[in-house]
C-alpha cells in the first residue's frame, strides 16, 4: 500500500466515522440525556460549609495537629 492509498483509507475512515457521530448525535434516543446535560449549568451548587470545628476535632482524634 502506498502513501497515497493510506491518506485515501484514512480520509474515508474518517469521513465515515463522522458521519455515524452526527447519525448518533441527532438520534432521538439521545434527546433526554442532552436535555439533562443542558441543565447542569443552571442548577444550584449545594451549599458549601465554612464549619470547620468538625474538621479539628477529627485532627485532634487522631493526634495530627
């Protein structure tokens, strides 16, 4: 096989292997896991706690002070 013919394998490959991610992409079985995905960015963050007297107390039981 020459280079020729490689770079002429590769480009199909590779046109073909695009063409099934867009096939996929647009199916509509994978319509509600995007929807879900969309979502993320709009969710609230759980809270996040500034206590950290539980956290020294779990430093000095274990006496890593």
């Amino acid at each position: 096989m020459d280079l020729a013919s490689f770079h002429s394998f590769w480009t199909v490959l590779t046109v073909v292997a695009f063409i099934l991610l867009v096939v996929w992409a647009w199916s509509g079985r994978q319509e509600r896991n995007f929807n879900e995905a969309a979502q993320i960015p709009l969710r609230d963050s759980p809270a996040v706690t500034t206590d950290t007297s539980a956290d020294a107390a779990a430093v000095k039981e274990n006496g890593h002070e």
